[in-house]
C-alpha cells in the first residue's frame, strides 16, 4: 500500500471512529492532507505522504487526488458515497477495514492526530479560504503548490530596530 493511501485510510476511520464521518468530505480531506504534509515539512523537514499537490479553485489537492481515491476504492479500502451538505453535493468516504498503523512513525501520527484534532470541527470552506494565501495566488490552476513553502511562515517583516541595525551595519563599512 502506498504511503498516500495509508494517510487518507488513517485520517478517514479516525474521522469514523469519532462518529464525526460526515464532517469528512472530499474536499476537506484534501485540506488535512495539505495541513498535515506542510506540519511534518516544518517539524521533521519531510513529507508524511510523499506526494505533491497542485492549485486547484478550492485550494491544494493531492496531484492525480481522484485517481488515488477510485484505487482506494478498487482496493477495497474505502466506500465513496454522495450526500447533500446544505444545498450541494458532498464526497464522503467510510473506511471498510482497520487501517495498517506499521506503516507510521510515532511522529507521523502524532501530526495527523493533532491536524485532524485541530480541523475536524472547521468547515471546507474555511479550510480552503485558509489556503488561499500568497503561495495560492501565486499559482496558476493545476501548477505545483510545494509544501515546502510552509518555511515562509518563518519569515517576518523587519521592525524599525531591525531597521536600524542593518542601517548601522551598511554605513560602518
């Protein structure tokens, strides 16, 4: 099993197991993926998932998303289903078996487990408006939205003492 189908069977029956199944959508699922691979990126400098995403108009998906989610299906890993969320259509998922736990380090599911904490109450559409930042806007639809920028929250505009310190710095020499 690859290690995005361990991710989206480990997020989907945490979700189930919650009885919190129909917060999870697609699109959501989509989202806690991002947030989780951009977490691990900043703490331990990898990907959970190994894979990349893209720009699409709800914001980052897993590249080839539907792809991975029908062999999930034929697998037998998951059942996708249809419902009617406030008006629109809505992707949901069941997980049919126990996900496999061997494949994760303690670290990993330590992120997955404090992401799908940290998101599951908040809606698709509030999660995909969060990802509509910079790197979002930068992007044209389907071109690669690396994880790797999540290093940018690290950067911070100078304030007027940063300022003055570099001034102080150029004029001495």
């Amino acid at each position: 099993m690859e290690k995005i189908h361990a991710v989206i069977h480990y997020i989907i029956d945490s979700f189930q197991q919650a009885d919190s199944i129909s917060k999870l959508g697609k699109v959501k699922l989509a989202k806690i993926l991002w947030f989780a691979d951009r977490e691990f990126m900043y703490e331990y400098h990898k990907s959970i998932t190994g894979i990349e995403y893209v720009k699409l108009a709800n914001g980052p998906v897993p590249k080839k998303y539907d792809m991975i989610l029908s062999e999930m299906k034929e697998e037998g890993i998951i059942h996708q289903y249809q419902i009617n969320k406030f008006g629109k259509p809505q992707q949901c998922f069941t997980s049919l078996k126990k996900p496999s736990l061997e494949v994760f380090s303690k670290e990993e599911i330590k992120v997955l487990d404090n992401i799908i904490y940290e998101l599951k109450n908040k809606s698709a559409t509030k999660l995909s408006d969060v990802t509509h930042d910079s790197l979002w806007e930068n992007r044209e639809v389907g071109e690669v939205m690396p994880i790797e920028s999540v290093f940018c929250r690290d950067i911070v505009e100078p304030n007027e003492d940063d300022i003055a310190w570099a001034k102080s710095k150029i004029f001495k020499a």
